[in-house]
C-alpha cells in the first residue's frame, strides 16, 4: 500500500493526534498504522477564538482553525521527533493552504526531509475561509492536484470533504489528475446555538461535525469513491470499534483512519486494530485484503460474509 | 479548572495498591528539585517554575465509592494507583464512560484531582451540569470509568505562605493541596464560596480529608458568612494566592492581585478535547496574544500570563 509497509491497517486520523508526540505515553505507536499530522500551512496559523470544541449528539463539533507552526516550524519542531521515534508506523503530513501556490510551496518543502511517508492534502476544512474551496470545485481540485503531482513522487492521497453532491465525482476527478490515494472523508459543517446567550457556542460560529454520528455518511462516502476510481482508499469518519472499521473496509476502504473516538479512548486505535486481528482469525484467517470492497452488490447474493464480533 | 475533565491501558488497575509508594502521603521532595526544568517556560513568558510531571497513564478504574455531598454535586473516588502515585495538586484527569458503554457516545470530561488516597484512590468533586456530567454522576461503585491523568501544570505553591480561593466545584483541587499540606505538617488556609447553603459540599468532610474546615461564604447568607469570596482576602496579606472557580471569580481574584501587588495562580476552564494538547481545542488567550493550550501550558497559570480582557 502505497509502496510502504503498514504494521496495521489503523492509522489516526489528522488532528486528532497533534504530531504523534502528544500520543507517545499513551499508545505504542509503533503499533498502529501509522499517523496522520495535524495540518501544516506555507506560514504559522494562529487558529480561531475559543469555544473551538463541544459535545454534541453522537460526537462532537470542531473549529481549531488550522492552528499549527508553519512549514518552517513543522520542519523545526515536529519531524524530527517523528523521524527519531516512529520505526515502523507510517507518517503522512496533512496539507493545507490558502492557494495552490500555498500547497505547493508545502509540498516542495517538505520533500527533501525524511520522517514521513506522504502527504494527506486538505482541501475539506470546512473551518477556516475558503477551506473547502479547492474540495467542493471540480476544475480547482484537478488543478492543484496536478499541480501537486508534479511537485512530489510521495503518495499523494486527497482528503475529499463531504459538501458536494456526490463525493465519486471528487474521487475520479483526483485519480484522472494523479492522486495516489484518497482519504474519505472529512468533518461535516455543523453549528450549535448556546441557547441560554442565544449566540453560536463555537467561537468561529460554524464547525465540522465528527464521531459516530457521521460513520453512515462517511461509509456511504468510500462506498461512492470506490465505485468511480481505483484508487485506494483511506476510510475515516465516526469509527470507534473494529465494526465499524470494517463498513468502511468493505465498502471499499484499505486502511481507516481513528480520529474522535481517540479522545474518548487513546487506545481506540489498538484496539480496532486488535478487533480486526480476531475478526479475521475468526473468519478462518481470511486477509483483510480480501474484505476491501467486498460489499455484496444486492441483499442476498454474492457471498455470505460473517458478522463482526 | 473547576471542572469535572479518557485513556488506554485496557488492563484493568493492577492489585498494586499495597504497592502504592509511601511518598505519596508526604510531599514529595521532587517538589523541591523543581527548578530543573525551570528552563522549560520559554524566555518571552514571565519566568514560571514548571515542576517536573510524571506522564500521564490511561486506565480503566473502578469506583470504589460515590456520595452525594451536595445539591446535584457528588464526590467520587476510583481505584487508580498509577494516577495517585504521580497526580499534584492542581493536575487533572480525563474521566469519561468509555467507547463500549451501551448506547452512549460521550467525551471525556476534565477533573481536577481532588485528593489521593493512601490506598490508591482518586477522588474527584462531580457537579452534574448538563448531560455528560450527569451521565457519569450515574456511575455506580464497581462500575468502571476511563481515567487518563495526571494532566496540566500543577500549582506551584514553592513551599508560600498560601491562599487558596475557591468557588464551586473549584474547590477540589484545593482539598488535595490542603491535605499534602496538612501531611506534611502545614496549613493552607481555604475561602471557599457557593451560591447558597444546598451546595455546599459537606465541611465535616472536607475537614476529614484536609484537617481543617475551610471559610465558607455563600451568596446569599444560608452558610458560613453572606457574600463573595473575595471578602475573605486580606489586603495586608503577602500570602500566595490560589484561585479555582467560574470565571468571575478568577477574574476578581486577578484584579485584586493587581491592585495589591500579589502573586496568583489560577486554575482556568475551557471546553477540552483530548486533555494531552493534540486537539488544540481548549485555548486561552495569554498576555502576548498567543493562544494557549489550558490542558497542558495549564491548566493552571500564574495570573500575568493571561490576557484577562479575553477570558
């Protein structure tokens, strides 16, 4: 998968995990999948005014803005620790920028460094201005991920947002301009009211909506991605347990992505890992491979396919 | 943090609460040998000692035992060694249900560590606000939480004369100071203030845990004297002070520090994510116009490092 080894099919997901140092007492890294950074901009973002985060049903609602160090400072500050400590687990570094000179110029210089395998590029931010701009317009995304490809020989793996009318348009499109991959897929926009103030509760008014509230549309998302490209697919959105892991695997996704649950449980991530490990021993050592977009096509045909633990 | 405040080992808590280290009762010396990683308070931030932290471990407790002490408040002891034997006053932990809680989805919330028990027990004061406080108000003794901690710089009392200054459940994290003190042979005086007399957490127990009742000021005159805490502040005093509580308070509390040239260390609360500084969600804006994240720059800060006319 994308020309590297994965000690696991887990990763977690983009800033969930700030830089993998955050997680280092916690989890034994080298266990998981792998990582997925918190985002790096061309310059330093300063991120948006709190609340930037609260519950809400079935998951939680989120407006960082993007706050992180800048390329200089990821360069500086935070690949180092990764490169040093993680042996076997797979780093990608999750992209953003304001235009697609800014992506460039990210991935341009990012990728003389070592410590990480390839880019995730975010263009489904639904918190900052203009953030989905490149992942809700056909021609700007085949744009910049041309654009893309042609800074870099690293995987390049697209993170599509949800907003648009039908996300397997998004994903061909990103196959026919040179992606490597895909991870779907990104928050929800969503607002909660603080009823008591009568004002949003989110400092930044709106938020992306993440948990297991959104596993249905996130699954219904890698289902319409692997229906319209081959491209694999990194499955992310609500997933708590090695069930629900394994929805997104077959509707298509080779490797998943833990994001909120890991708040809730640092060792979520582990521990879907370890429940895949016992679903496939308990399906008669069938391979994880095999399930990737195994979804039979009609109620009642195809296969039967054993129910999770 | 007044608060209330999620974890990995699956393991459960080991048998090791006999094992629990001795030093726990005392206050460990370690407090001491904090000015070694007094570097670590970078040159543009007022210098501030941060005591060196034990990292955080994430485990799966029982509650040993759960009582109501007050209107909707409740206080809760789990069966944690591993987070006893390292938590410092003012830390916190992340408690939460879990993922495979039956028909529940809830996030963790913060906690400050309320006191330590010789045999292993974190206690911690739960006032239920709204449905996730509620839910692990629910928890019954034997049931099992998710406790990830201890989290945050501690306060950094430097062997002072201390003050400490609380409203709320913001009183917890000044039992626990109150009783390391009390065991090592000194006394922390407590204001502590509430709304009126029905949630005022039980003096007699407070007085159990930390050998003295605090002074207690209810708005409203229905327990201890009628008014706001800051009526217990002596101008004259050069005591340390230590504030816990809704923002208000702290915000009083640093306006007097100002006035009469005190120090002070407040403990603040913000919505919180994670507790271990990856989300970024629970920032505080500082003096130079940073954001700062409360969960591990603080949760407690000393008072002139925040921008007080954002908080």
């Amino acid at each position: 998968m994308f020309g590297a080894e994965f000690p696991s099919p887990v990763l977690l997901a983009s800033g969930t995990c700030g830089y993998g140092r955050e997680y280092a007492d916690l989890i034994p890294l080298d266990e998981i999948g792998g990582l997925v950074t918190k985002a790096v901009s061309l310059e330093p973002r300063p991120g948006n005014p709190p609340h930037r985060v609260a519950e809400t049903p079935g998951g939680m609602i989120n407006a960082i803005g993007l706050e992180n160090p800048g390329l200089h400072g990821f360069i500086a500050d935070k690949l180092p620790w990764l490169r040093e400590h993680l042996r076997r687990a797979q780093v990608f570094v999750n992209v953003v920028g304001h235009s697609a000179e800014d992506f460039a110029a990210v991935v341009s210089g990012l990728d003389g460094e070592d410590g990480f395998l390839g880019y995730e590029i975010n263009v489904s931010c639904p918190n900052v201005k203009g953030g989905t701009m490149f992942g809700t317009d056909e021609r700007a995304l085949a744009d910049l991920v041309a654009r893309l490809r042609g800074c870099t020989e690293r995987p390049l793996v697209i993170k599509l947002t949800p907003n648009v009318p039908d996300v397997g348009d998004f994903a061909r499109i990103c196959e026919e301009a040179g992606a490597d991959g895909l991870s779907a897929i990104n928050t929800f926009p969503g607002m909660v009211v603080d009823i008591a103030r009568r004002e949003p509760l989110i400092g930044n008014r709106s938020g992306g909506v993440s948990g297991p509230a959104i596993l249905p549309m996130g699954v219904y998302a890698t289902w319409r991605a692997r229906q319209t490209c081959g491209l694999p697919i990194m499955g992310i959105g609500g997933i708590r347990n090695a069930d629900d892991a394994l929805q997104y695997i077959l509707a298509g996704a080779c490797l998943v992505q833990v994001g909120t649950a890991s708040f809730v449980d640092p060792g979520a991530a582990v521990a879907v890992h370890e429940g895949l490990s016992e679903y496939l021993e308990a399906n008669g050592g069938a391979r994880l491979g095999d399930l990737v977009g195994a979804l039979r096509s009609w109620r009642g045909t195809g296969p039967a396919i054993p129910a999770g633990r | 943090m007044s608060r209330q405040a999620a974890s990995v080992n699956r393991q459960a808590a080991p048998a090791s609460r006999q094992a629990a280290p001795a030093s726990r009762q005392a206050a460990p010396a370690s407090r001491q040998a904090a000015p070694a990683s007094r570097q670590a308070a970078p040159a543009s931030r007022p210098a501030v000692p941060v005591r060196r932290r034990a990292a955080p471990a994430s485990r799966r407790a029982a509650l040993l035992s759960t009582r109501l002490v007050a209107r909707d408040t409740w206080w809760q002891e789990f069966d944690c060694p591993d987070i006893a034997a390292t938590a410092l006053p003012g830390q916190f932990v992340m408690l939460g249900v879990g993922l495979d809680a039956p028909g529940s989805w809830l996030l963790p919330r913060p906690f400050s560590v309320g006191w330590t028990g010789p045999g292993g027990e974190v206690g911690i004061l739960l006032r239920a606000y709204g449905q996730g406080t509620r839910a692990l108000a629910k928890l019954e003794t034997g049931q099992t939480a998710l406790l990830l901690g201890p989290l945050g710089r501690p306060f950094d009392t430097e062997g002072a004369a201390v003050v400490s200054v609380a409203g709320g459940v913001g009183l917890a994290p000044f039992i626990f100071l109150a009783a390391r003190e009390a065991a090592a042979g000194r006394r922390v005086r407590l204001i502590y203030g509430e709304r009126d007399a029905g949630a005022v957490f039980d003096p007699a127990l407070i007085a159990r845990l930390t050998d003295h009742e605090p002074e207690l000021f209810t708005e409203d005159g229905s327990a201890g004297r009628k008014g706001l805490v800051t009526a217990g502040l002596d101008p004259a005093s050069n005591a340390l002070l230590l504030g816990c509580g809704p923002t208000p308070l702290l915000r009083a509390l640093a306006a007097f520090a100002r006035e009469h040239g005190r120090r002070l260390q407040v403990s603040v609360e913000e919505h919180m994510g994670c507790g271990i500084g990856t989300c970024q969600g629970c920032v505080v804006r500082a003096a130079d116009g940073r954001w700062v994240k409360s969960c591990i720059e603080g949760s407690v800060f000393p008072a002139e490092e925040l921008d007080w006319g954002a908080i």
